[in-house]
C-alpha cells in the first residue's frame, strides 16, 4: 500500500459526458502528478501541482483539467468524453516539489471505461 | 516529443541477473532517472533512481553512463516475483524545448522457473 487513494476505482460513462477522478496524496506530500495509461499510447505524464499551484504539463488534453485543493487532495476533470479516453488514470504523490523524476507513490488508479 | 525506448520483453531464468537499458537522447540537464516496476492491474513502484554513474540499493542497481542519453537497472537474481513491467521515467527535452516528464515504452519481463 503506497498511501495513495484514488476513488472511484472503477468508472463507466457514455461519451459526451464528464467525470471527476480523486486522489489522496501521502500523508506529507506536496506533489500530485496524473497519468494516463492506455495499451496504445502507454503511461503518459499529464499534470503536476505542487502545495495547490500548477507546477508541470504534459501530454494534457484542452478537455482535461485538474487542481489540488487546501487539503492537497487533488480532482482530475475530463469532460466532452470520447471513446478513445479510456485508460487507466493513476495518480502519484511526492514529497519533493520540483518537476524531475523524483521518487513517486502510485495511488491503485481508476479504470474509465467510455461508452 | 523524442521517445524513450526500451526493449518491449525480456525473458530469464530464476537465479540470473537482467540488465533492462532504456535510452533517452534528450533528457533534461539536471533530472534524475527513475525505474518502476509495475505489476498487472497496479499502479507503478519506485525501484531505484540515479543522477551519473552507478547507484546501488537493496533490490537493483542502476548503470548510468557519462553522456546520460542511456540507463540500465540491474536486477540481480531474479526471482518468480519478478516478473512485471519495468518503466524507466525521465524528464526529456522536446522539439519545442520544453521540458516534460516521459515514461519509457515499458520492458516486460518474464522469468521463468
């Protein structure tokens, strides 16, 4: 167990539609990055906040968005859902702030499944 | 963005040492490279990170040489258990010259009894 949660761990939606993806960091971490895995495009950097401020983008879609909140719990937001956005969606906490490769806690993820 | 590759699987033998190299030709100038492991339906668990040089910890080793532009994690005696996807993660440089973290393909080994 990394001490990351995500919720919910599964989710099925119809294209169109928009969902919320959460995640706990560690106990003491800043950092929160979002990944997206999918078998074709692999796992794939999408966001970092660090203490509430976006830190680093990756590969994010304009119909993605995130933020971490005062508690440091952190919200992914994929709206205008398309076939091709399910994926495997985990999240990871770091207690560094910098945008390297630091060492990371994989939270168990959240399978979305679009219809 | 340049891509970071590693050998899509590897097999081996319980008892023998694997070595899993992953290049990354455009790897930002002060980042660390990092090795997960992940198995089915997990999220990813760190193995190891280095900066140059070698790094050694309990599970793994880690072979970096002096340009950077390749790494390799060195698991040594492998065991059953071991088999799963091994990631390297780095922050590579793109066209644009900006800077992103990037997962490699993935290495999957299987060990075999």
């Amino acid at each position: 167990d990394s001490g990351v949660t995500q919720t919910p761990k599964h989710l099925i939606t119809a294209t169109g539609q928009r969902v919320t993806l959460r995640c706990s960091p560690r106990s003491g971490d800043l950092s929160v990055y979002w990944y997206q895995q999918s078998l074709d495009q692999g796992l794939q950097f999408l966001i970092q906040y660090y203490n509430g401020e976006e830190r680093a983008k990756g590969n994010i879609l304009e119909r993605f968005s995130a933020q971490q909140f005062p508690d440091l719990h952190s919200e992914l937001n994929l709206s205008s859902l398309e076939l091709g956005d399910s994926a495997l969606y985990f999240c990871a906490s770091s207690p560094q702030g910098g945008q390297g490769a630091n060492e990371q806690f994989f939270g168990p993820g959240t399978r979305l499944t679009v219809l | 963005l340049a891509k970071t590759t590693q050998p899509i699987s590897m097999d081996s033998y319980e008892g023998q040492e694997v070595n899993i190299t992953c290049s990354h030709n455009n790897i930002a100038t002060n980042d660390y490279i990092t090795w997960y492991q992940q198995f089915p339906s997990q999220g990813p668990r760190f193995i190891i990170q280095g900066y140059k040089t070698k790094v050694t910890n309990e599970v793994a080793s880690l072979f970096i040489p002096a340009d950077r532009k390749s790494s390799t994690l060195s698991l040594p005696r492998v065991s059953l258990s071991d088999t799963a996807v091994y990631y390297c993660l780095v922050g590579v440089v793109g066209d644009t010259g900006r800077r992103a973290l990037t997962f490699g393909s993935g290495t999957r080994l299987q060990v075999q009894p």
